[in-house]
C-alpha cells in the first residue's frame, strides 16, 4: 500500500509529495525495494526543485542513499549536485561554495569513494564535460576566484574540450567584474580563435561583453556594440531562416541587441549621470524595437529617481527645479509598466524602487497608489480606490497585515522591505491624523 503511494507521488515529480514518502520508507527500512530507475528519478526531481535549503539537504541525503545502495551518479548527475553545492540555494556564493563543489569535481574523476560506514566502494571514474567546467567556472565567477576559473578554463582546453559561448561570456564577465580591462581583450583574442562563426553571433556572448566594457567605465566601446548590433539585418543566430542568404553583417557575426543588452547601456547611462530624460529616450528606442523590457530594466530606471536621503526625504526634501518634469517623466514610465505587466514580472524590488521614487518626488498620492496596486498584484481583486482618503485608508490595512505578517509561502510573493513599510506608515499617520 505504501509503495503504490509513493509510485503515484513518484509520478506527480513534485518533491514536496514525494518526500514524506520517501522517508517512511527510509524510516523503515524499505529503500532496497527501489529500482535504479527509482533513484534516477528522484534524483532528476530533487535538482528540478526550488532552490532551498530544505530541498539542498534532501539532495544530499538522497545522494547518501544512493552511495549506501551501489547506485552511481551520472555525468549529468554530477553537474546537478555540483550546481546545488556550488551555493544554488543561497543569493550571495562565498568560497567554501567553490571548494565544496570543487571536491565533488575531483570525486567523480575517482575509481572509488567511502560510504557512510567508512567502505570503500569501487566506481567508474566519469569524465567531467563542456557543462561540468562551465557550471564550476560560473561558481567561481561570482565568488570572484579569478585563478580558479583561470585554472579551470585551461584544464578545460588541456583536456581536449572545446569552450562554449557560455564559457567565454562567464569569463569575460568575470575579468570585467574585476577590472582587468587587459584580460577581456586576451579572451576575446581566444573567443575569435576557438568560436564558431554561428556562436560568435550569440547576443549573451555581446552582452557579456558590453557589460565588462561598461564596469570598467569604457563608455565609447560600449556604444560602438551596440551601434553595431541596431544596424538592420543583424539576427540571432537561431532565428536565421534556412535558405536566407548571408550578407556582408551577417558573416561577420552580429546579433541584434535583446532587453539585456538594452538594460546593460540603461544602466551605463543612469551611472555616468546622463538625465532621466535622455535615458529614457534610450529605453523608448529600446520599445520601438518591439523589445520588452525586463523587470531590472524598470527597477534602475525607478531607483534612478531616489533621492539618497537617510531619514524621510518627503519630510526634508530640497527644492529641484528638474522634480516636476522627473514627476511627469516616471507617470509616463509607470503606465509603460503596467501596460507591460503581462510580460514583465514585478519584484520586491520594483515595489520599493517604484514607491520611493514617487516619494522622492514628493507625489505622495501616486505613491500609495502605486503600493496598494503592486501589494494586491496577482491577489483576488480589490476596487480601485478613487479619492485621496480611500487611497490612505487601503494602505493602512495593507500596511498593518503587511507590517506584522508577511507571508513566506509564495517563493515570488513581493514583500516590501522594513524600511518601505516604516516610511509609509509615517506619512500615512501623518495624513490620517489631520
């Protein structure tokens, strides 16, 4: 009776389901009634799963369990498992992710390993691949080990494996995080001799390198790119239509720009202090193009607008003549925004950014608006308050249940920050109390 749950959880391949399951049979003793399949498939499911830490430690026990029972990992097994150690559950990857990964790495390559008795149990050492080193060198580059993924990328080479775009564009990104400006002109040297014609018309592989160029403040280069990519005929690589003939741009491997190329110049622009208006501009080039922006893209233009006070800048905010045409530039903004929310999938962050930009712009209705509007985004519907006194008193109940019970269930649920809360009950108090 017990297996059949567990099969008809098994065929759900939702880990949730299955886990309880799993462990009554481990609990009493029932693991060896499961096939090899069986395993395979749980392990295929446990590195499908959400990136938590409840779902990293039962990763690890399952691979615990498959050592005990003589069930060896895969070539793709092992790239999950390095993946999920290398520090998939957590936001910020420290260096004991890195070298935690780095032993699984040279575990695989072994002809035995001990199990949890302390046996030694033989295996068949499995040769890393293209995506084993990539996955390694992604860990390492957002460490930042510049020497390991150095390393890594020439034992990849040594080993007869030829780099991918993915590789390079991860490397590129790295040496530009770090500000070798010598190193990106190294690896595009290397990127020319060992890609393709038809990978070196990957955008990741562009965008990877206009982001290095803009960290490292080359403003012009950056430009040039993405002057390059906007001339007519460029085309993914993917998208080329069999039996088009190639011209002149087409041989010469240029994609066209994509959101992340526009959210990448965006960005550079919003850096060099260039005025909203002329960044907006860019980003209605961007709209013309019928590319849809990405949510980060929204999120710099929105924080670009913050004023960096530390108290409540509405409360000891100073005069600026540019406020009003700011005001009227991010309503403008703001309904591209909802007109896009079919498409763009706002964040915690879109509800801080967007709410402290009307904030700083002293436009206080907007700004409960905004909050109510994103606060109930995806939720049963509420009417759409219309006076100004409807508006504070939706923000106050939502700030109270907001304030005092955050929900943690929905892994996307937007969650307004302590900050963001306390600074509109202070003015929504304020208001209330006259």
């Amino acid at each position: 009776m017990v297996l059949a749950d567990f099969y008809r959880a098994l065929a759900t391949q939702n880990i949730e389901r299955i886990w309880p399951l799993y462990t009554y049979l481990y609990d009493n003793s029932l693991l060896g009634t499961l096939t090899k399949q069986n395993y395979y498939q749980l392990l295929t499911y446990s590195t499908r799963a959400r990136a938590t830490h409840t779902n990293y430690y039962r990763l690890l026990a399952l691979v615990d369990d498959m050592k005990e029972h003589g069930i060896p990992l895969r070539l793709t097994d092992y790239n999950s498992l390095i993946s999920w150690i290398g520090g998939r559950p957590v936001p910020i990857i420290k260096p004991r992710h890195l070298k935690e990964a780095m032993d699984v790495f040279e575990e695989m390559q072994e002809s035995d390993h001990l199990n949890a008795k302390g046996e030694v149990i033989r295996k068949e050492p499995i040769r890393p691949s293209v995506e084993t080193f990539n996955t390694l060198i992604a860990i390492a580059s957002r460490v930042p080990d510049f020497r390991t993924a150095q390393k890594l990328y020439r034992d990849m080479i040594s080993r007869g494996l030829r780099p991918d775009v993915y590789t390079y564009s991860t490397l590129i990104g790295l040496v530009g995080k770090i500000g070798d400006t010598r190193g990106i002109e190294d690896l595009l040297n290397d990127v020319h001799k060992n890609l393709t014609r038809d990978q070196l018309r990957h955008v990741e592989l562009w965008n990877s390198i206009m982001s290095a160029y803009a960290c490292n403040g080359l403003y012009d280069k950056v430009n040039e790119l993405l002057e390059q990519m906007k001339v007519r005929n460029n085309k993914h690589a993917r998208n080329k239509p069999f039996g088009v003939k190639k011209t002149k741009k087409w041989e010469r491997g240029i994609p066209a720009p994509d959101a992340e190329s526009y959210r990448i110049y965006i960005d550079m622009m919003i850096r060099q202090g260039e005025p909203f208006d002329k960044t907006l501009d860019k980003f209605y080039e961007m709209k013309c193009r019928s590319i849809i922006p990405i949510i980060q893209t929204y999120n710099s233009l929105f924080r670009s607008l913050m004023n960096p006070i530390e108290k409540f800048p509405d409360l000891v905010s100073k005069k600026n003549p540019e406020r009003f045409k700011n005001r009227v530039l991010l309503k403008k903004l703001y309904l591209s925004f909802k007109r896009d929310l079919a498409q763009v999938e706002p964040n915690s962050e879109t509800l801080y950014t967007l709410v402290s930009a009307f904030l700083d712009l002293e436009d206080t209705k907007t700004a409960l608006e905004v909050f109510v509007f994103l606060s109930n985004y995806k939720k049963s519907a509420i009417p759409t308050p219309k006076t100004e006194k409807s508006i504070q008193y939706s923000a106050v109940a939502i700030l109270a249940k907001e304030k005092h019970a955050i929900s943690t269930n929905n892994p996307t649920k937007m969650e307004p920050s302590k900050e963001l809360l306390d600074r509109l009950t202070a003015i929504v108090t304020e208001k209330t109390s006259l």
